[in-house]
C-alpha cells in the first residue's frame, strides 16, 4: 500500500529508539502471539532485529512509551534519500496498551520521518483488518504478492 495523504505530526511524536530499547516490549508481544513457542525461539525472533539495520540506508526504529516508560507500540521506518523512497514496517501496539492512539502515533511519526520521499509503502494483508486501518490513513493498495509454503510430503 501507498501512502498518498497528508503527512500530519504527531504531537507528541514517538521516539526514536534501539534495539535494545524494543527488546523485551517485542519478546513479551510474540509470547502472546505464540504461547507455546519455546523461549529460545522468542529471544531469536525479538534478537533478529539487529538484522533490520542493513535494511536501507537509514533505518529508524520508533517507539511510544507508557506513563511507566515501558515501550507500548513500535514502528520500523527504512529511508532509501538515493531513490526517494521510504518503507513503514512492523507497526505493531502491545496487546495491553491497544485503542489509545499509539498505533497512530508511531505512524504519523513514521510518516513525518517519510515526508518528501516520491514513494511511502508498507505491506499489509488485504483480508486482514489492518489494511482497512491504514486505509483510513491515506495508503491505497497498488499491487499483491503471493508466498507458498510447502507444509508437508504428500500435502
């Protein structure tokens, strides 16, 4: 999906943030998604972040933070300034901290942070209730992708 509105700020914006700052906010969220994973596949998950830093030329992780400090709801951006374009990842509210407006704060962040780019995308399922979210936002759909998995012998 495109981003093809008004790049409004947040007031206050979410931050910028580590890996390390993420950490235990994204174990504790993928615990709740996968409750019978073992633990050493929770920390790989939550630890295979640091990977995204390769990701463009400059990647910015953003952050909304409770009254306790604790990190509630997280964006990844990636800038390419070489060829105008900015992609938006990973927009996510802990499952605690969800219809308070933090999902629209690290977006419109992550959308300031975009402003000027010639092309703003992100990836979303178009059957999942997230799509009709960013739609409401400004993005637009402009194309599919397909994945196939192999789940079996003989399947």
């Amino acid at each position: 999906m495109t981003h093809s509105g008004a790049h409004t700020a947040a007031v206050p914006p979410a931050e910028t943030v580590s890996v390390a700052d993420l950490r235990t906010a994204v174990a504790r969220q993928l615990r709740i998604w996968m409750p019978r994973a073992e633990d050493a596949v929770i920390h790989q998950l939550a630890d295979r972040r640091t990977a995204r830093l390769r990701g463009a030329d400059q990647v910015h992780f953003l952050a909304v933070r409770d009254e306790n400090g604790t990190v509630c709801a997280w964006a990844d951006t990636y800038l390419d300034a070489a060829h105008g374009i900015a992609q938006i990842e990973d927009v996510v509210t802990a499952d605690s901290h969800v219809r308070r407006g933090h999902a629209d704060t690290v977006l419109a962040t992550a959308l300031q942070r975009a402003s000027g780019y010639g092309l703003v995308f992100l990836l979303a399922d178009p059957d999942d209730w997230p799509s009709g979210w960013y739609a409401r936002r400004g993005f637009t759909p402009i194309g599919r992708s397909h994945v196939f998995t192999r789940t079996a012998a003989g399947s």
